[in-house]
C-alpha cells in the first residue's frame, strides 16, 4: 500500500523519516515530498492553499491506485482539501490541521504580520519565536530549552516558509464544523496535550466530528509526534 505523507509548516519531508521507516517494517511504502519554500522549491506568484492542494494532486498521481493520504498541521489542511476533490483514495488521514481564516485570525492576531516583517529584516530567530510562542504554543517552561536545542537551529530555514503558509491560512475560511463527509474512510490524530486548545486541538476535534472520523488520541505527545513518538504515531497511522 502507497502512502503519501504531506508535511507541515516548519518542517519538511526529512522530518518524517522515522515515521517512513515505521511504515515501511508494516509494509506501507511511503512517499514524503517537500513543499514549497524549502529545499530550492520556490514558491510562485500568487501562492495560496489551492497551489498546494493542485502539487498534491500531481503527486497523489503519480503514486499509483487507490493510496493512503496523510497530512500534518498546515499539510492535513492540504490533504484535506485535496481530498475532497477525489474519490480514489483509500483512506485519509489527519493529524492536527491548523486552523484556518476568521478563526485563527482570533487567535493569532498580528503575529504573523510581525513575524513576515521580522523576516523581511532577516532576523529568523525572531521570527521563529513569534511562530512558536504566539501560534503553535511552547510552553513558557520549555521555550529556553527549545531555543538552546538543535531543533531550534533546524527549523530556522523554514522560518520564511512557514510564515508565508500562516498568511495563506488566513486568506482561506474553512469551518472544519461544516466540511462535509469524504468518499473514503478518515481516521483523524490528536495529540492529548492539545485537546481543546487552539489552533490545533479544538480544530481537530471539531474536524473529526464533522466527517464522522475515527478520533485517534496520543497520549503524551502534542503536536509533533512524527519526531517525539514515530513509533506511536506511525501505528496510529496504520492501524
């Protein structure tokens, strides 16, 4: 069985490695592609989520009969898009998609204006520190550990990017508590620590709820399983 993993902000296809060779020992072979803005993959005028959802389909394509879709964070908003515009899929599955439009305009306010500006001034760290503070949440306790880990230094280059795919999910209003059932089974991921939380967990709740999906729970892990719990997330995955 092809699965095809479309990855989130802050992150790229590498990221999901540990989770590719989970699947792999279950059988699953695995097709993780970077998006745009990473890895000399530019974006192009007028970039929006409908130029993300138009590369999955090549992708989803090209990966043969009948595969498994799987999206993370800003990529399960794209999966989930691209989804509902296919019937040829086995099953779907999403883990944690971001809030989009109004309502993560209520939550995040201008911080992804201040972020682009601090990009626009080269200064990614704090940038950075906008994005993980003021829009996927680190714990106050946490964030100087975070800030001193290789982690941190990581994601720097993705900064630019993940700003940009913030923006994009603002321009585009999608109520996760009106989407409408798709045309193959879905399994939805959260991770217990973001249970009623936003941009994540409320979302994903509400997601879930609306399509009639399997709500799948990581006890202990939050957001980014692919790299704090591959082995759990992978099994969540394939199950």
């Amino acid at each position: 069985m092809v699965m095809v993993v479309v990855h989130g902000a802050l992150a790229d296809a590498a990221q999901w490695s540990d989770v590719r060779s989970e699947l792999a020992t279950k059988g699953h072979a695995v097709v993780a592609r970077d998006r745009r803005g990473r890895n000399g993959i530019a974006f192009t005028p007028g970039y929006s989520l409908k130029t993300e959802v138009e590369d999955l389909h090549r992708i989803l394509d090209e990966a043969g009969p009948d595969p498994v879709l799987v999206g993370h964070s800003y990529g399960a908003v794209v999966a989930l898009l691209a989804a509902q515009q296919r019937t040829d899929l086995r099953g779907v599955v999403l883990y944690e998609p971001i809030a989009t439009g109004h309502q993560l305009r209520a939550f995040v306010g201008d911080a992804p204006e201040r972020a682009q500006r601090a990009v626009d001034a080269g200064d990614l760290d704090a940038a950075m520190e906008i994005l993980v503070t003021e829009i996927s949440p680190t714990p106050p306790e946490i964030l100087p550990r975070y800030r001193s880990s290789r982690m941190w230094q990581s994601q720097l280059s993705f900064v630019p990017a993940a700003v940009t795919e913030i923006l994009a999910a603002l321009a585009h209003d999608l109520d996760y508590d009106l989407v409408a059932p798709l045309s193959a089974p879905v399994k939805v991921v959260l991770g217990a620590k973001n249970v009623g939380t936003m941009p994540f967990g409320r979302p994903t709740e509400a997601l879930a709820y609306a399509l009639g999906a399997d709500l799948v729970l990581l006890e202990d892990l939050g957001h980014v399983a692919h790299m704090d719990g591959p082995v759990r997330l992978a099994e969540a995955i394939a199950s």
